[in-house]
C-alpha cells in the first residue's frame, strides 16, 4: 500500500511509531533529552495488539507506518515498540528505505548495549509473546558480548491489556506481575539485570521492582526509556548531516488508526500532559 497524503507534511521531523500507546513512554524520554526537534506520533491503534500477531503481518503494518510517517516529512523514524523492532525492522532496513531519505532505528539494540555496557551476566527478558518468540535480544546479546550470558525470557501477555485498561494499578495486576517475575525466577535465581522489553510495561515499574527487590538481591530492573533517548541523542550527534536536515520547532503531534478523542483520554495514563490527537486510516 503506497502511504495517504495528508496535511502533516512540512519540516522534517523525527517519528516515533508504535502499535498503541506504549511508545509514548519512549517519546516522552525522547523530548525530555531532545526538546528542540519536532515530532511525529503514530499509533497504530487500530490494530493493536502486535504482540500475539505473525512476523508477516507485523512487518507489513510496521512497513506501512514507516511509509506513511516518511511521507509526511519524517527524516529519521524510531520504532518505539519491542515486537516492530524484533520482527519487522532489520527486513525494512535491508529491504524497503532508502537510507539517504530516511532512517529507521529500533529501541532493542540500544538496550541490549546499555546492559552489557553496564556489566550483566544473568539477563532476563520480560516481554510480549511475540518479541519473546522472535527472539532478538538473545540473538543481539550474544551480538554484543561472545562471552558467556545467561539469558532467561518470560512472555507476560496480561500485562500490556492490564496497563491499557488502567488496572495497572489493580490486585489484578499484582497477580500477573507475581506470576511473571516467579516464572522467571524459577528459569534463573541469580538474575543481576531484567528488561522490560516492551513500552508498556514502566507503568508497572513499582509492583515489579518491588516484587524483584523481595526475590533477588543487587538486580536492576531496566526500562528503555532514558536508554533510547540517551542512544538518540548520541546518534545524532555522530550524524550530523541527519541532525542538520531535522526542523527546530519544539513541536508534537499524534497521531493514531484508532478513535481520535479515544487515544487522547487512553494517553493520560503515559503522559504527564494533556494532548490532542488526529486521526487517520491504512
């Protein structure tokens, strides 16, 4: 599908693009860092969620959004969601940009540095069943550090429509975040670092660093958050022929394939500021 023409095309801006909601938890960190560029968001909320769907068919939603967000002046393009970084982004660069106009980066690779750079031995991975499945960050750990890594994952399918329906903060999901973290205990009892591999899941940073912290001593929880804004901030500044193309306005606008004034009330429970939001269709 060619991508929709719309009136969001102008100055070059950055895209961040997730499956729904949780890649706001990453362009919040983006702007806090880079406040000066301006910004486009799109969620594909329509369809979410990614998680439990095949390679195919998220590489074809995912293309689909990279096509329509570098169609509306988008020079440089995050994709702000775990599953569209493990299953779609490798084969969209290989295959279907041209990196003179546009590049398009993921948030595994940064984290994977960032914890290996931090000295991890015993990683667990806490993610949806489909960045699980893929299995991108054993394979971009091993990338990173030859020497022996103890790698656990665990698939955690309740949480992302826990946080989604506001019960993040619910005895229900208390329970899954229990269940999840025992399930990966019992996989390795020496864990020093776990990632939560999808964007979701900082809303349940609390329960989940406190139940780590009552199971495991000296291991850190890590969000992506900080570490991609930190990565992107580091990546401009080694191509500076790409930071010199993007617009300086200081400006955001959302985006999403679902019900405008629904991602607008949704958005609140990710971001500290109230937010308008178009919408449009694939």
């Amino acid at each position: 599908m060619s991508p929709k023409s719309s009136n969001f095309a102008g100055e070059m801006k950055i895209g961040v693009f997730d499956s729904g909601y949780g890649g706001l938890t990453i362009l919040e960190k983006i702007r806090q860092r880079l406040p000066e560029y301006d910004y486009l968001y799109l969620g594909d909320n329509a369809r979410a969620p990614y998680g439990t769907r095949s390679f195919e068919v998220i590489y074809e939603y995912t293309l689909q959004a990279v096509e329509w967000l570098q169609a509306q002046g988008c020079r440089l393009i995050i994709l702000a969601c775990n599953t569209a970084s493990a299953k779609a982004l490798r084969t969209i660069q290989q295959h279907d940009i041209d990196p003179n106009k546009v590049r398009v980066l993921g948030v595994i690779r940064p984290t994977v540095e960032y914890v290996i750079a931090n000295g991890a031995k015993h990683i667990g991975i806490m993610a949806t069943p489909g960045t699980v499945s893929s299995n991108s960050y054993v394979m971009e750990l091993e990338k990173v550090e030859s020497s022996a890594l103890v790698i656990s994952q665990v698939a955690c399918p309740m949480w992302v429509p826990l946080i989604e329906a506001g019960e993040h903060n619910s005895d229900g999901a208390d329970y899954f975040v229990k269940k999840y973290i025992s399930e990966l205990v019992q996989k390795d009892d020496q864990l020093d670092t776990i990632i939560l591999g999808c964007t979701h899941y900082p809303l349940l940073l609390p329960k989940i660093s406190a139940e780590v912290a009552q199971r495991l001593s000296d291991c850190k929880v890590v969000c992506q958050g900080d570490i991609v804004a930190a990565s992107l901030k580091d990546y401009l500044g080694r191509h500076p022929e790409i930071a010199s193309d993007l617009s300086h306005g200081g400006t955001c606008q959302y985006i999403t394939t679902e019900s405008a004034a629904k991602f607008r009330d949704s958005a609140s429970i990710f971001l500290s500021e109230p937010i308008t939001a178009s919408h449009i269709e694939f």
